[in-house]
C-alpha cells in the first residue's frame, strides 16, 4: 500500500473510470446517429412543408425517428398540432 493509496476513498469512482463511462455513452449516442440514413433530414423538412399547407406548426413540433428492429425499418412520424 503505497502512501497516496491512503488517502483515495474507496467508495467513489476514480476519475478515469467516470470519463470512460462517460465517453462510452457519447460514442454510443454517435454510433446510433450514424444509422440514420441520409435522406432523413430532407424528408423531415419535406413533411414539415406538407403538413404546414393544412396547419400551422412550427419546426420543433415534428418529430422524425427511424427505427431499425431486424429486417424491419420503423418510420415514427409525432406532430404536434395546435389547439386552434
């Protein structure tokens, strides 16, 4: 037992791991950003542009997601409308 070993807590975490911990998710959270392909973006604006003929919604109240279970691609379309 080295001196510094005394005065590490021994129930925390140390630094390193947490940053790790830390990286991992982002890595994660990019990795799955990645498999969104690239259209998606475009048809996001193109139905926005769509549904803005008929109401009147702003760019933050649609929300896109593609989902990938097996074979099978899931499109979630979630809009928000007006109460008007």
């Amino acid at each position: 037992m080295g001196i510094f070993d005394y005065f590490k807590s021994k129930g925390e975490p140390s630094s390193a791991s947490v940053a790790k911990d830390r990286l991992q998710i982002i890595v994660a959270h990019e990795r799955s950003k990645r498999k969104q392909p690239d259209y998606l973006p475009q048809m996001q604006q193109e139905i926005i542009d769509v549904i803005r003929k008929y109401v009147k919604v702003g760019s933050d109240d649609v929300q896109i997601q593609l989902e990938n279970i097996e074979d099978c691609s899931i499109l979630e379309v979630n809009v928000t409308l007006p109460d008007n």
